[in-house]
C-alpha cells in the first residue's frame, strides 16, 4: 500500500520516516518527494508497505504525531491523476480586455508621423 506523508520537516531524512512507520510493519520503501530545480525537500514522502493491516496501522497510529519536529498529515496515497502529455500548460483564452491589444490600429495612411527623418530612419533625440 502506498501512504502519504504530508506536513513534513524539510530537515526530515528518509530514514526518520523510515523508522517512525518502522515501528508499525516492514517497509518496503520510502520517497521524498524533492524540488527538481534546487533538490530541496517540497515537504511530503511516499511510504511503501506490502502488508495492508500494517499499513493501516502505521497510518491510524501516525497521523496528526510529530516527525522530526512537525505534526504530519499520513493517509492512504490516491492514485496518481494522469496529466496530459502536450509539455506546456496555462494559457488559454483569456477573452479581450477592455485595453487595447497592441499593434498599429490606425488607417493605412502613415504619413502623418512626424518622427522619422526623410531618409526613413528614426531621429535622434539627443545632440551630439
């Protein structure tokens, strides 16, 4: 059965988690759950128990004590939801605001603009 360890010291090693549900049944394996950008701990683990009343033991007894000096969250793990496998994420139609969007927006006629020199570049605003 896989548990959830939710709460955790970011100082908590695998083997503190290892021995405080060691005390309930074998564990079969332990996994905190790390930042891929820093390797810091996000502050959960996973516990793996073969033994289903074991495990319900561990969780009944664990869950609200304290592990390396915090009250942990312990409960039976829910199974991984799928996510889609499009890479990106966010965005979407945001609808348009009441601003302006950006870009020109004017009529085609341009030569009202007074601030390019005849040869077609920008002018300078400084003296040199």
């Amino acid at each position: 059965m896989e548990i959830y360890v939710g709460n955790l010291s970011y100082q908590a090693t695998e083997g503190d988690i290892e021995a405080a549900f060691g005390q309930h049944g074998v564990v079969d394996r332990v996994q905190i759950i790390q930042d891929k950008f820093t390797g810091r701990s996000k502050g959960f683990a996973f516990v793996s128990m073969s033994d289903w009343k074991e495990a319900q033991a561990a969780i009944k007894a664990l869950d609200g004590a304290e592990i390396v000096g915090r009250v942990v969250k312990v409960n039976q793990a829910r199974p991984r939801e799928e996510r889609s496998q499009s890479g990106g994420g966010g965005g979407g139609y945001r609808g348009q605001s009441q601003r302006g969007s950006g870009g020109y927006r004017g009529s085609g006629d341009r030569s009202d603009r007074g601030d390019r020199s005849e040869e077609g570049g920008f002018k300078s605003r400084h003296r040199r």
